[in-house]
C-alpha cells in the first residue's frame, strides 16, 4: 500500500488514479502517487508522445494568456488550473503586465493544496476548490473570495480541462454560462483533445481515463468550434495547438515536429462579442 504523503490532504483516495496528478507526472513533477504513475505509464503505452503533448498544452497557456495580456487583459479566471507547475498563469501575466489578478480552480484537492500552499503569499491570487460544472457559484466566488471583477473584462481559460467533463453534463452549455457570467471584450481560451486523426488511439487513451477520478473524451474540431459560440476566434482561429501563434522556431525543435496527429490537441482564443 502507498505511504500517504505528509502533503496529501485526508479526503483524497491515494489508491484512486487522479487525471491532476498523472498530468504533474507527465510534467515531471513529484505531486502523484504510485497509482497515479502506474496509470500514466499505461497512457504512454498507447500514446507515448504524452510528455511532449502535455507540454505543448502548456506552452499554448503560456501564449494565449500573453496574448490576452497585451490585449488588455487584466484578471484571469483559470478554470480546472491543476496542479501549479512552470509557467502558471500569474507567473505568465506578471512578465506580460502589472497588476493582474488570477483566481485558480480546481476540484481535485492535491491541485487545490498545493496551490494555496505555494501562492498563499501572494496577493494577486487566489485558489478556489470548486468544480467548474456550478459555473454561477464558481463566478460568485471568484467575484466574492478571488476578487474578479466581473464589470470589467476577463480571459476565461479552459485549458485541457473540458475533456472531463462528459456530454451528459453540457459542456457547451456550461461554457455559454461562463460565457453570460462575463461582459463583451471578455476571452475564452480552449485546448482540446481531438479524435479526429486517431480515433483507435484516443479510444484507448478514454479507455485508460475511464479508471481516474474523472473521466475524459477526446473530442471532433466541430464539436469544439461550437463551444466559442458568441465569440469571434482571433487569428490564426481554432487550430491544431502548435498552429496557435507558434514562437519562431518551436515546431522545429520539439521532438513530435509539425506532425499534429501525434499531439491530437486543437485549440483557440475568442473575443466575447
Ligand atoms: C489535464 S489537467 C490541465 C491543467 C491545466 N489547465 C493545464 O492545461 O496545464 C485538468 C485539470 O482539470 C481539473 N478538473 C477536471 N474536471 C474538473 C471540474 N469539473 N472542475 C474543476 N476542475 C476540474 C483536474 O483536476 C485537473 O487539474
């Protein structure tokens, strides 16, 4: 049986698989148990480019939350954030611009714990543990514990986290709510695994998924496109991730190349109208 870490909060199974902890893992990090680290070594098998692509989705963060920065962006809700690694979002905005403000969600406590232990000094952030599928409480928190405010315009960021939340639960309508919560001028930020170039793959991946705390789906580039219902897609549109505003020279450097059936990860940015 796994030693329960001393960093491990009491509620949390730490038999139980968690998708925040093989995410760290696959980041290099040292939050995740033994179940964790067997489950994603069982991922790799069937997709073994996971480091990279997780890191890919990282980098699109990084880009996308600079984006919205220099377009004015000053507060940041970062819905399913996970567990704080390089580059979260408060790290990314203070290099882009002063005074900016971020509220992290998460409803995995290991994420939860560890951010508010790492951030608690640190004014301009808060961590909320609330599950993103209550978006009316989650943007009353964010307003009444996180200080958003919500009069003004924010980057929504869903990043790599609507692949757990199943159809039976709306996704797209839980994005539109969000969507409402927030005034014109706001952004949304989406990552996404698709099964359209790997659909035996992915089905394997959802196969793995299926044993976690919460499980995931890949899903088509439509079906994503919907989700920015009533915000215009700023250039280069929804794409596939490493498509999305690219630093000079990154897709010849990383080991996958420009090879986006490997990644499988589409994404965009739009401008609420
Ligand atoms: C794959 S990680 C992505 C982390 C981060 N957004 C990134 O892209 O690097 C997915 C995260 O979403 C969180 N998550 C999944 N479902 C959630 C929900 N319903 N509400 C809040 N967080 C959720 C998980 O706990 C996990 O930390």
């Amino acid at each position: 049986m796994q030693h329960r870490p001393a960093w491990a909060p009491d509620e949390v199974d730490i038999e139980r698989p968690s998708v925040a902890r093989m995410y760290d893992w696959f980041l290099g990090g040292s939050h995740n148990f033994a179940c964790d680290r067997a489950l994603a070594e069982q991922a790799m098998r069937v997709f073994p480019d996971a480091p990279y692509v997780v890191r890919a989705n990282r980098s699109f963060l990084g880009r996308a939350v600079t984006a919205l920065c220099e377009l004015g962006i000053d507060q940041f809700l970062d819905l399913g954030s996970g567990i704080p690694t390089v580059g979260n979002v408060h790290e990314v905005a203070s290099a882009a611009r002063a005074g900016v403000r971020t509220v992290y969600v998460d409803a995995d406590p290991v994420a939860v714990a560890h951010a508010s232990a790492l951030l608690s000094g640190t004014p301009s952030v808060s961590v909320l543990h609330a599950d993103l599928r209550d978006p009316e409480a989650v943007l009353r928190d964010a307003v009444r514990a996180g200080g958003l405010d919500l009069t003004r315009p924010v980057g929504v960021l869903l990043v790599s986290v609507l692949p757990f939340v199943p159809d039976s639960d709306d996704p797209a309508g839980i994005v539109a709510s969000y969507r409402d919560g927030t005034v014109s001028g706001s952004y949304l930020a989406i990552s996404h695994g698709t099964n359209d170039y790997k659909p035996k793959v992915v089905g394997e991946i959802e196969d793995v998924y299926a044993r976690t705390t919460q499980p995931g789906v890949f899903r088509g580039a439509a079906e994503v496109g919907r989700m920015f219902a009533g915000y215009e897609l700023l250039e280069p549109g929804l794409v596939d991730l490493i498509h999305w505003r690219p630093e000079p020279g990154a897709i010849e450097s990383d080991p996958l190349g420009a090879d986006v059936a490997r990644y499988s990860l589409i994404g965009g940015v739009g401008r609420r109208v």
